[in-house]
C-alpha cells in the first residue's frame, strides 16, 4: 500500500515535495534612536555621574565644555565622551583623590600636572647638569653620572697571609725561649739575637708605611705607555695624554675653577693641646680632615702615542685612586678669619661653623687640556674605546732596592702633573 508524498505549490509555478511553510509571527520591534552627545556635562548625562559620584552642581555659569561647537553623534566618534566597556578596558577601579572634570569630557583623578610635589611627574633620577656645569657645594649635589669620593686612596701591603704566621709564630718561640733562658742560665744571648731579627723586621714595616704611597707613584711613573692603537680588549695599559671633558664637567667648590674632570675641596683644622677635634680619630698637637669634597666624572684622554682618543669610565660610581697632590687656597687662624668673607660665606653653605680655629682650606683639580696619566683595562665596544677600573687590585711586586714590600690599590689609578696650570693646552 503506497502512500501519498505531501506537496505543494511555489508562487513561481513550481511544485515541490512537503508542507508548505507556516509563517511566524516577528515580535514588533522598537524603534532605535542614536544618543547624542552630552560633551561631558553631568546633568545631561545623568548616569554617568551617578556611576563615578559626580556631584551636580546647579550654577547659572555655564561649563567651558559647552562653547565648544557641536560635534557629530556618538557613532561616528570612538573616542567620544560616552563610556563604552571594550575588549582593552579594564575595571573601573575608584581612586582615593577627589575626581574632576576636563573640558575635553575625559575623567581624571585630580588637576593635570598633580604629582608627589604638586609639580608634573617625571620619571628617572633628577641631575642637576642642566647648565653643563654643576657647583661642587653640598648643596647643589651631582647626580649618579659623577662619582663622589670619599677617604683618602687606601694604599696596602700585599704580603702573603703564610709569611706573616710563620714570622709571628717564630719572633714568639724566639721570645719564649729568650726569656727561659736568661731566667735558668742567666745569659741573655738568645733574648739579644731574638731582638737582632726582631728589630730589623720592625723598622722595615715603619719604613713601608712612611714610604709605601711614594713608592707607587714612582711604580706608576715608570710603567711604560701603551699606545691605544695596538692595544687588546682586556689589557691592562697606561694611557698618558691630554683630557677633555664628558658630558658633565665639574666645577670647583671654592675657586671656581670651570671645566674639570676632577675636583677635590679639603677643609683641614689643627688640634692643640685640649682642643676641638675635626673627626673622631684626630689627634694632639696634628692636622685633621674636618670636611672633604672629591668628585670626578668621566672624559676623554688623547693618547700621545697613537693619537686616539678613548673614553675613561670614572662615573657612575667606578672605583677611581686618584693621586692629585691639592695646593693651599686659604690660612685661617683666630685673628684673619674677618678678612676673608668668601671663606666664610663657603664655610655657611656647609653649615661648618667659623669659631676660633685654626684651618686650612686646600684644593685640586684637572681642568680640562691638562696633562694626565690612567692606568686600567682596555674595552673595545662597537668601535668605541673605553678604559675602565681593573676588577683586581694592583700591585706593584717588590721593590728590592728601595727596600719596599709589594703594595696594592683598587680602582682606575689618575695622575697628574704638579705644575698642571702651566701645562694645559686650550681645548
């Protein structure tokens, strides 16, 4: 028994299997209008100031916003002031200050141009080499590009830990049976020959430290130069040449002295008898360190041997021995302090006070064009030459005939001529 396949009749003519389709009713549909824009202003917008606690204010002032001319529908503008919830936002997340409302319709947390001063907000580290020279007063400080020195180059001995155990342990037995001796047989020659080593050893140790920082001068001296054009990356050289200043030149703290690489300012005071002492280790009857100044920063050295100029890293904290002898500037005792109103006036920038004393005010510096000596390690770093302080310290070996253990000092050492204002070449 066959049974019969429903069909029916298109409006084209056209006969096809199936019901025909029963069609539904649309649910009507409400009309849609744009939004127009409000510009930012609260009372047209009535949701928006309830969602970030705007306060209403009706004044009859009309806001600045609203003689702007008028803008197109919302549509047309993405970054209108209507609030959208997009992909890349956030949430809104309340902020602890009062919020305002700019001109432009945007919602920030204050006035523009509020920062932790009340200034702009600025990113970074503030260095005061605006000018391109900056005052060497404690006041006016330098940023981290100059580094700021503080004690005097610390100068060792570089004596193998074992020697120094084996001599104390034999100068004590050397002692211990001297003694026994002259006590039990009552001869004190072992006590005499004991002291015949022990004396020798003694002066020799005075005479290192009277004369250690000499002898490295003299060491630094006679190093021999290296010439920047054959020199390898990690060879330690001695470059000897003019200097130029970086991109921070520095400035004296009393003279005034312009365009240095290299600055040192030390206000020294002689103790008497029950006087007042500079710094807690100052003894009777001596000259004490009572405020002391040393800042350098990195330049150019041309070498004398090639002619290349290389790129000396004493910034940013480097270790740097600098061996600048300072010249006198001023002589104060109780009677002349009166006479020199600059001294005073220096001595008021620093909060130093100016009673009965007897100082000394001394200086040093490189001005640029000066003749200098640097010792350290060769860089080369897309083709720029660099010399920079040696990880390890330097030693100078022993030294036979000036009677002289080897002695050590860390950083990149810096020398100078004494007679620096006659040798300096305008740059």
């Amino acid at each position: 028994m066959t049974s019969r396949i429903p069909s029916h009749q298109l409006s084209s003519g056209l006969y096809v299997s199936g019901r025909p389709e029963q069609l539904k009713e649309r649910p009507p549909t409400m009309a849609s209008r744009a939004v127009p824009y409000t510009g930012g202003d609260v009372k047209k917008s009535g949701e928006l100031g309830k969602m970030f606690d705007i306060q209403v204010v009706d004044d009859q002032t009309p806001p600045p916003f609203s003689k702007l001319p008028s803008r197109p529908s919302s549509s047309s503008q993405p970054n209108s002031g209507s609030v959208r919830s997009g992909s890349n936002s956030g949430p809104v997340k309340k902020s602890s200050g009062p919020l305002s409302l700019q001109p432009t319709g945007l919602i920030t947390s204050g006035p523009l141009g509020s920062g932790p001063v009340g200034g702009p907000r600025r990113s970074g580290q503030l260095d005061h080499s605006g000018s391109g020279t900056v005052s060497g007063s404690s006041k006016a400080a330098y940023g981290s590009s100059v580094t700021s020195l503080g004690e005097d180059v610390k100068v060792g001995f570089r004596v193998s830990r074992a020697v120094v155990w084996v001599v104390m342990v034999v100068v004590a037995v050397g002692v211990m049976v001297g003694a026994f001796l002259m006590v039990a047989v009552k001869k004190a020659v072992v006590l005499v020959a004991v002291g015949a080593v022990v004396g020798p050893l003694l002066m020799g140790m005075m005479w290192n430290c009277v004369w250690g920082r000499r002898g490295l001068l003299g060491f630094v001296k006679r190093y021999p130069d290296a010439e920047l054009r054959g020199a390898i990356d990690g060879q330690y050289v001695k470059v000897t040449g003019v200097v130029t200043c970086g991109s921070i030149p520095l400035e004296s703290s009393y003279q005034r002295v312009p365009r240095c690489v290299y600055v040192s300012t030390e206000l020294y005071e002689y103790k008497g008898w029950g006087g007042k002492s500079a710094n807690p280790k100052h003894r009777c009857f001596s000259w004490g360190t009572r405020h002391s100044e040393k800042y350098v920063s990195d330049f150019y050295v041309s070498d004398f041997q090639s002619g290349l100029r290389a790129l000396v890293k004493a910034g940013y904290g480097a270790k740097v021995a600098p061996f600048v002898k300072p010249s006198t500037v001023v002589n104060i005792t109780k009677g002349n302090i009166d006479s020199s109103p600059s001294f005073v006036r220096w001595l008021a920038e620093r909060n130093l006070s100016s009673d009965d004393r007897t100082m000394c005010l001394k200086e040093g510096y490189i001005k640029e064009g000066s003749t200098v000596s640097v010792m350290g390690v060769v860089r080369r770093h897309d083709n720029v030459l660099m010399i920079v302080p040696s990880t390890e310290p330097v030693s100078t070996g022993c030294q036979w005939t000036r009677c002289l253990l080897p002695t050590y000092v860390e950083g990149l050492i810096l020398t100078c001529d004494d007679t620096q204002d006659a040798d300096v070449v305008p740059v």
